[in-house]
C-alpha cells in the first residue's frame, strides 16, 4: 500500500502528463483533495505533502472537521471547496465554513446563499453545477441536450440573468461530474460540452468564468485534456471510502 503523500505525487504526475498532452501549463491547474469520510488526520497528512485545496460534500461532517482542522495548522492555511447538495435549511452554514461552492444547482440555493454572505466580505465565489449527462440521480441544472434544444437553452438564460444579479456572490465558472463509465474516454463529450457552455455564456453575458470544475478519480485526466482548472480527487488521494 503506498503512502498517502506518494498517492498524491502520483496525482501530480497525472495532472502534469495529462497537461503536456495538452499543451497547458499545470499552474493552471488547482488539485481539490476531496476528504469526504476521511478523518481529519488524513486531511493534516495530504497538507503536510502539499495540499491546499479540501472539498466535503456535507454541511453536517463539515462542520465538525473544518474546526478540527483549522484549530491545528497555522500556514499555509486550507482553503475549503463545498462540492455537495445544499440543503436550503443548512445554506446559513456554508459561507462561513467554505470559501468556495461548486454546488450551486438551483437558482433557490443561490439567493439563499447571497442572503448569507456577510455583505463586509469580498463576494463568495460560487460554480454553478450543471447536468449534462441527463442522470437522474445527479443534481444540477438541467442541461441535457443544451446544444441543441432551444428551450433547455433559454431555460438556463434565465437562471444566469436572474443570478447575475445577486449581490455577494461571483459566479467564477461550472461544474459538473460525469456518468461513470467503465472507460473513460467515454465522459469525454461531457467535459467538452461543459466547455462548449462556458463559450456560450461567455458571448451573451458579462461573465468572464474562469474556472472548470470537472475530473474525479475516475476521469480527471481526460476532464483536463478539455480545459478543467479544477479537479476533485478523491478516492486516487485518500482511498477507497467505506
Ligand atoms: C466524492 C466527490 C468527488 C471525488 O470523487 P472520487 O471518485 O473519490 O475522486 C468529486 N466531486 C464530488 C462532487 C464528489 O461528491
């Protein structure tokens, strides 16, 4: 069994060949450590090797971990992606525990989340989470189809108009996780869609969108030969989860 910080280096390596094969640079790519179910000494342990980006998918596991954290490292500190469905009754929790949230996946959890942001702040920076694939068990705007159909297009318009004008929130890209397919090259056309969506939007509003947010264990490598600057990694960094 290798060790925690050679599993991460091995994921480094990854990213590094999958952006030569692209010819992008790997600065521009952000590795997000995804330590759902993993105890909080594993988190300290991938910090220790390098890592500054953790992701949960929980509000509840967050709020007991983060602290745990925070209370045990001084610089650099982690910084924490909130990658799960949100709950309307637990939004209150997130901007203060989360300096990132890819999970914004229905226009009700936006306004909750600009309600909750201390307006002193700098905006929180938000991804709006799509489906591209169509699967029922995934969250998201629906975006099957997009290409093509006119109305799944103009549905999504008005979501974005209504959500650019939210104070306290910036919206800095989409995210999305592809269906799980026994080969991967399979999810390829989801990551190029969602690349393709961020080109439409970029031509008819004011948004800039940096940021990709796509690529789990299963698929990063592909997910960054299609532009991800973003990639939550798992199960490659902390193991299989029970
Ligand atoms: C669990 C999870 C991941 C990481 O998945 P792995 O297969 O463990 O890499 C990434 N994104 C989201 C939204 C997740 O819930």
């Amino acid at each position: 069994m290798k060790s925690l910080a050679e599993r991460i280096d091995t994921v480094y390596e990854t990213i590094t060949d999958a952006c030569a094969r692209a010819g992008r640079d790997p600065a521009e790519v952000t590795l997000v450590a995804v330590s759902k179910r993993k105890p909080s000494t594993d988190i300290l342990e991938a910090l220790a090797a390098g890592v500054q980006h953790f992701a949960e998918n929980r509000v509840e596991e967050a709020e007991i971990k983060i602290p745990e954290v925070m209370a045990q490292v001084s610089k650099p500190q982690p910084i924490w992606h909130m990658v799960g469905h949100i709950q309307s009754r637990k939004a209150k929790q997130v901007p203060p525990l989360f300096q990132v949230v890819h999970s914004v996946d229905r226009g009700k959890i936006a306004r909750k989340l600009s309600e909750e942001v201390d307006p002193e702040r700098a905006p929180l920076p938000i991804f709006l989470e799509v489906n591209i694939a169509g699967e029922d068990a995934k969250h998201g705007f629906d975006l099957q189809h997009w290409q093509t159909d006119e109305r799944v297009r103009t549905a999504f318009w008005q979501e974005v108009e209504a959500l650019c004008t939210l104070p306290n929130l910036d919206i800095i890209g989409l995210m999305t996780m592809a269906p799980f397919y026994e080969n991967a090259e399979d999810t390829r056309p989801v990551f190029a869609s969602l690349a393709a969506l961020r080109e439409a939007l970029r031509a008819d509003f004011a948004l800039t969108l940096p940021d990709l947010s796509m690529g789990m264990t299963n698929d990063y490598p592909i997910a960054i030969e299609e532009g991800a600057t973003i990639v939550r990694v798992g199960r490659a960094i902390f193991g299989p989860r029970d």
